[in-house]
C-alpha cells in the first residue's frame, strides 16, 4: 500500500494556494480513496462518520440615502432614512420562523432521504438542554425540521453585522445617510455558491427601498460537499469504527464548512472519506484546546484497520 | 415700559436649570408678553413668525439572543439571531411611505387648520432643488403633505442608529448574541412625549419576535409648543416685521425642538413671542457661524416699534 500525505497549513484562512496546487497536480495526487481526519465524533464512546459539509457565502449591503447625515429637527419627515430603508430591505429576507424568503434559495436543494432523516434522527439531541445552555427560551428556525436537520443538512441566510448611525453614548438626532449590513449562507447539496449571490443580490434590488440606493460587495464563497454513505471507502469506515469502539458508528452531517474537502472531491474525482476523533468540547481554536488520549489509542486503531482493509474499495 | 432679560447658558444641553428656576419665580418672572429672539427668518428680506416647535422623546432598543454569540456553521438555523429579530422589530414602525404605524401614535395630533396650510404654502419650497442639494432622487414621507408640512407640522420617529454582530473588515460567520437601536420622535400638538414613549414601548411588546427579549432604555424628551397666531401680542409682532422690513412676514412653525419655550408657555401662562432675525445659512454650531449686519439693524428696529407698541397687547 502507497501513502501520499497532503500537509498544508492554510485551512483557517481558506487554503487559497490548495485548489490551485490540486488543479495543477493531478497526476502526483493520484489515489483510490482520500481520507480527511478534521471532523469530530459525538462523544467518547460513540463514533460518526460525517458524510456532508455546509458551503458558504458571505456579502456585505450599502444603503445610501442623502449624500450626508442630516438633522432631524429640520429634515425629519421628508427625507429617506438609511437605516429605516436597510431594516425594511433586511425584513424581506425571512418570514417570522425563519424561513428564507430570497426568491429560488431553496430550489436547488436536495432534500433529506427518508434513510438520512433516520440516521440523523439517531444522533442524540436534548432540545430542552440545548436550550438551556445557550439562554435561550425558544429556538427558531425553518418549520418542519428538527435542530440538527436546521443546523447540518438545511440552507441558511444569516446577519452577522449590522450598522448605521450614532452609536455612542445617549441619543442623538440625526438621520444616517447611510447603513451596512453583513451576510452570510450555509449553503447545503447541490446550491451553488454563485448563484445563490445572485439571486440574493436580485432580490436586494427587487426590494430596494424608496429614495435610497442599494448596492452590494462580495466576499468569500464555497461549495457544500456530500457523499454517499453507502459507497465501500465509507462503509469500510463504518467497520473501522466498529472495531476500533466496539459500537455502530452513525452518521451524520456537520453545519460548518471545510472549503478543500469540496475542492478535493471536485478536481481529483475520488472517495472522499471524512474520519474524524475529535470530541466537539474540546476547545477548539480556544485556550486550552485538547484532544483525548484514548480517541488517541483508537483513532489509531481504527486508521489501521481501514488501511489493511482498503482493498474492497 | 419694563422689561426683564432672562439671559441662561444651557440652552445646548437642555436648560437643566431653567425650569426648576422658573417654578420658582413665578413673581420675579411675571410679565404681559415674553419674547425669545432665537428662530430663523426666510431669507435677507423675508421676516417670519414661527409659532410652533416640535417636542422630542428618545429611547433606546436592546433585543437580546442566546447569551453569547454563536458560530453560524455549528449553531445556524436553529436559533434566534438578535439582528433577524431586531430588523423584524424596527420594520414594524413604518411602512413603505414613511408612515409611523405604532398604535396611536397620531391619536393626539392637531390637525393643521386650512388657514395655517395656507400660510405653510406661502413658504418658499422648491423639491426639486431640495433635493438635489441633499443628493436625493425622491422624497420619502407621510402622503398628503407638503415637505414643509412633513418637517415642521408633522410628527416623526426616527432610527438614528442601529448596530449589532461584526461591523470589521470582510465577513465573520457570527450570529449575534445583542442587537441595539437608538430612536428619536418629533412630536407636534398636542402630542405628550410621555405617553407616545409608553405607546411605543407597548409597540415593540406586542411585536417582539420570536425567541428574543425586548428591553427599552428611556432619554431625554419635551413637549411641542404652538401659539395662536391670531392674539395680539403675535400680531403687533407682524406690524413690527412690516414697519422694519416693509414686507409682510410669513408664519411659520419648526421642525427642532427648543424645549424652554414650551416650558415658559406652560409654567407663566403668558403669550410667547418668537422673533428671530438669523438666516438659515449662517452656519449655526459650525465653524464661521455669522449673522447679518442688516439684520442687526432692521432687527432693532422691529424690536424697538414691538416694545413702543406693546400698550395694545
């Protein structure tokens, strides 16, 4: 058995010189199967093997109204407010559960299988616990999906900064000439990055309020990724798990984003196979981040048993 | 003929102490008429009345999420986002024209009479070039009113600021935790800003999103003023403009606010005379602030034939 080893040290600031190195590599980088170990599992004693990663994409909006902020003693009244244009346009985005309301957001999605929605409902989640952890009274989200289903295999459209206006101490009275706003989507099977940014940056204009302009800039952006479970580099995942923990690993999908796995399976055209030991409190790009001698012992135990068994793939 | 000066230096910061003084001296301040020089006239050789000033009420918005910020790819779509929640809630303060639709919020206003849109209508207003200084290509405000009607008879609430999440360079995939905004009204007879600050408090209860808590932080507020400008002591200011001036002076109300005038009104019941000589253009608060020499000179002659004339009122 060959082992090539890919060690790259660019990931948190989205590999940028990764894709190209693949696109021009082809030849060097080719393998029967690619196995990736950045995914976590779900607690000491029970593996998963994540099968689907969310995109993204992210924009930036700019409500200009006059050409400088104005006093509302003498203008109010008559005159367009950046900020009252930029919550009327934001509030088009969803409905009240939070559905996205981006005419087309949700065409291309692949809809959850009767089996994925099985796997995913064997995951273990306390709605009520959750909750309780993060302070809230309520959870929010698109209606007719449970948390992880919203939270791993569902598109999103979220604010992440807004801003216009005085934000100092107290009040006062003036009218802002102009407001931003920050987005950003995880996107999930098969929308793409691309074209989502148009339909949003459409539907921005289509909204576009009364005596202001509206204008956008983008930023980065990176397709979802999913594989078939059912395929034999993971199902020989499935066996190594098993050995390695003595328990069914189950299966499941993660919200976040690793932006090579996507490009890996894209240009290179193999098994990608996420096989992660990770336990997801383990401080992760925080102080004190660690990782648990015994997933140590059995990550080990389970790589080696995939590698002696790679032979079915 | 006696006169008494009432010379203060708080103007700027609200008179703090002005009020509490004057509940106090009632006998030391009583007088036939009180006379303010601190509004605009219309232009070099147009003189105006104004008889009316808007009133003020401030607060400020805090809508708060989970209790800290959340990851977007390991938290999105299952759990509220403070600034989903709070352009939801601001967007329910208007709709598309301008209009504010918290319950009430007009309940208390005078109508303008058809004599006072007469004399509002005589007052030089050109849309067209209005909006070219202010870079606009529309006016935004209540149908059925001129502009000088929106920003001097008419009330209003403002956003003045409005932030939450990221506002650093590029995007950041947070779903934030706090959002807050900062609101101003303009208020008009007989509007109190006690009871607008409760109807929009009860607003913003009855329309909190989903999954959020809404709290309100009161500021300052003062209530409108407005004079009849049929009474005498009004009046004999009219002949004044015309003796000095040889034209007849417009009437006019204010969109600001100067919450002294409302306080003399209401606390010494006697008839407030507004009799400004300034220009709109000589750069109040602002680097070269100036006044108008001629202005100087037929403003002493406007007040000198007021006071010799005062024996009518």
């Amino acid at each position: 058995m060959n082992v090539k080893f890919c060690i790259e040290g660019e990931e948190e600031i989205g590999s940028p010189h990764l894709e190209p190195f693949i696109a021009t590599h082809h030849d060097l980088l080719q393998a029967d199967v690619l196995l990736i170990s950045d995914t976590t599992i779900i607690g000491p004693n029970q593996p998963a093997i994540c099968y689907g990663l969310r995109g993204l994409c992210s924009l930036e909006v700019h409500v200009q109204a006059a050409k400088s902020d104005l006093h509302s003693g003498l203008f109010g009244g008559a005159v367009p407010n950046a900020l009252h244009a930029m919550t009327e346009l934001l509030s088009s985005l969803h409905d009240h559960e939070g559905k996205v309301l981006v005419e087309g957001f949700y065409d291309d999605v692949a809809a959850l299988t009767a089996e994925e929605r099985e796997e995913l409902a064997k995951l273990p989640q306390d709605d009520m616990a959750y909750m309780q952890s993060l302070g809230l009274n309520e959870l929010v989200g698109e209606p007719g999906y449970t948390t992880i289903e919203r939270t791993t295999a569902r598109p999103t459209l979220e604010l992440n900064g807004v801003y216009g206006g005085f934000q100092g101490e107290g009040s006062k009275t003036v009218i802002p000439a102009e407001a931003h706003a920050k987005i950003t989507c995880r996107l999930v099977n098969n929308q793409d990055p691309l074209k989502i940014l148009n339909l949003i940056e459409a539907h921005l204009k289509a909204h576009e309020p009364k005596g202001v302009t509206v204008t956008v800039t983008r930023h980065d952006h990176a397709k979802p990724f999913i594989a078939d479970f059912h395929q034999p580099a993971i199902q020989t995942a499935v066996e190594a798990y098993r050995f390695a923990y003595d328990v069914e690993p189950h299966f499941m999908r993660m919200g976040g984003s690793i932006p090579i796995v996507e490009a890996f399976d894209r240009l290179l055209k193999l098994p990608v196979v996420l096989m992660g030991f990770s336990l997801p409190d383990e401080n992760f790009h925080a102080p004190n981040e660690h990782f648990s001698l015994d997933n140590f012992d059995k990550g080990l135990r389970a790589l080696v048993f995939y590698y002696t068994h790679l032979e079915r793939v």
